[in-house]
C-alpha cells in the first residue's frame, strides 16, 4: 500500500499517520521527495480499511499495490539499487564480473586463479568451498579448510570474495569471512534460511530455482529483504527445460522483466546454464548486451583435472579474451567495466 501525505501536511500530522500503521505492526518506508510526501506500507494490508486511512488528517491519496513482493517492487523503489561490496560497485550502470573456480581444490590453485582473473578485469572472486551436488558420491567440497583457502586468496589478491552457504548454522562463520553469501537454486526456497539472511547486514547473492518462476524468485528475495537486510542481488543461472544439449536454458528475458519489476541488480550464470565453456563467452556477451548488471563466470587453470564442473569453465587466457571483447561492447550499451 502506498500512502501520499497532502502537500500541507504538518509534520505533526506526518508523525501521527507513520505511528497509526507502526502501532498495528507494519513497516513503513518513507519514499518522499523533494516536492511530495509518499510512505510505503509493509505487510498483509488486505484486513486494512481504505475509510479509516482516508480519516487521518494530513491523508491525500491511498493506493493498493498488486504485487506480492513490497520491497522488492520497482513501485516502491523505483530507482537502482547499488550495492557497494569493500569498493566494488554493483548496479547502477556498472557492468561488474565475478570469476574462479567452481570449487576450491587447494591453495596454488584457487590463488593462482585468482590473481589471474584479477589481472584481467574480474572485480571479485568466486570459489566453492561448500558443493551441494545432484549425487552424494560427487566432490562435495572441502568445507571449512576451503573457506580458510578463500581467506588466503582474498589476503594475497585483495579481491572481495563469494561463497555458497548450504545451511542456517553457517552464517556466523560466513558473515565473519565471505564477502558476498551465494544462495544457490536448490536453496531459493529454504524459507528458514532465507530469513535468517534477512537479518545479517551482508549481500546476498541469490539464484534462481531450477523450475521457479519469476514471481517465485522475487518472492524469495522479499524473504530476504523483509527482514531488514536490502542487499540482494538476484542471478539467473539458468532454468530445467525439455532441451538436453544444454546443461540448462538460459533465460535472457528475465533480465529485462526484472528490470520492469524490480529495482534490484540482476546478474547471468553463463557457466551452469550452457554447461559448455563453448558457450560462456557468446552467453556473457548477451548478457551484457541485454541489460545484466554482471556475470559470475567459471575459471579454472587446469579445467581438465578439475574436481567440479571442469567441462563449463574457461582457462584463464579465453577468459582474458572474452573480458577483453566485453569491454568493447560496454560503452555501446552505455555501461562501465
């Protein structure tokens, strides 16, 4: 619900209007400008009456807004979120590239990795130090000591760092050492772990689920941001359609319908939606070209001895080339690398 003040409104009659809805238990999040009074209003707002609001002194227009998702909405915020990650900017016209493996095997390999995709323009560092796998026979990851390797990297490097976290009971030990928490597909709807994310002040990366749609991912996010923490960045990696040659369908419009729907800066998986270092670099180019605000790309040193997902991971050189045609690519679609 979206409540415009009359221009004359006193600010006394502005404070009593805020504490009417804060008193019946809804957030409010003032939205005013320089020349109008708006607040937005939080929550389950059917039981509300229009009447009532309209009796308020200092009450000029009430309007009830459709969209489940609040704060996630572009009617709420209708400017682009910026999240700043220790310097690095995403959003807001920056075109920002996350890169590294897809899981951390040792200390030479993630290092190496690291410093040579820092040295080609990434900004920030990916490595998988948790691995949730379709088979329980598969590399799981190795856990805490490749959380302290990431450590070790980010310390060499100076390169902000990104991790998936698997459950609740690892958010101390993240929001301690990890830059920015990943949230993989598989977990868009673990709905206790989304809200305990909600109250930690740290960003949060959140991919889309396998089979959800639109709405559904938003709606994860609102989880997220209902509970105060705002820092969301959401990430299509690709969704289960009919087709096998892929490893997943890459959907490049939900670039563009989150864009129309919400104020939150969207990135491209090209790694996990091809699922062939083939089509990483033709991927991240449409990406690009179609509005994303970034890509987070697989990149190892030795992709055929790779532990995790060796067959959708650029070698370093093909990365730099790729990194050097994007940013050719970056001023016609008025972005900055």
């Amino acid at each position: 619900m979206i409540i415009r003040a009359k221009q004359s409104a006193t600010e006394k009659e502005i404070n009593k209007l805020i504490d009417y809805f804060t008193s019946k238990g809804y957030q409010v999040k003032d939205a005013s400008g320089e020349t109008f009074k708006v607040f937005g209003i939080i929550g389950d707002t059917s039981k509300l009456s229009e009447e009532e609001i309209y009796s308020i002194p200092g009450v000029d227009e009430v309007t009830r807004i459709q969209v489940p998702y609040k704060k996630a909405s572009k009617i709420f915020h209708p400017e682009p979120t910026i999240i700043d990650v220790n310097g690095v900017k995403i959003g807001g016209g920056t075109f920002t590239v996350i890169a590294g493996p897809c899981s951390v095997e040792n200390h030479d390999q993630i290092c190496e990795c690291a410093r040579l995709v820092k040295e080609s323009g990434a900004k920030i560092l990916r490595g998988g130090a948790f691995k949730p796998r379709t088979s329980p026979y598969a590399f799981q990851g190795l856990e805490m000591e490749g959380l302290r390797l990431l450590e070790e990297a980010k310390a060499e490097t100076k390169m902000p760092i990104i991790t998936e976290i698997m459950s609740e009971d690892m958010i101390p030990e993240f929001v301690k050492n990890v830059d920015i928490i990943q949230v993989g597909a598989r977990n868009m709807q673990n709905f206790h772990l989304l809200k305990a994310l909600g109250k930690i002040d740290k960003p949060i990366l959140l991919k889309r689920g396998l089979s959800a749609t639109i709405e559904e991912w938003l709606m994860a996010a609102e989880y997220i941001m209902a509970g105060g923490n705002e820092k969301v960045i959401l990430c299509e990696r690709g969704i289960r359609t009919f087709e096998k040659y892929t490893r997943n369908t890459l959907d490049i419009s939900a670039i563009l319908a989150v864009k129309e729907l919400s104020h939150l800066p969207v990135f491209i998986d090209p790694s996990h939606s091809g699922g062939r270092w083939t089509m990483v670099e033709g991927l991240s180019m449409a990406a690009l070209a179609a509005g994303a605000d970034g890509i987070i790309v697989e990149v190892h040193n030795d992709p055929e001895h790779a532990l995790c997902d060796g067959a959708q991971s650029l070698k370093p050189k093909k990365f730099d080339r790729m990194m050097q045609k994007l940013r050719q690519i970056a001023p016609i679609v008025e972005k900055e690398m």
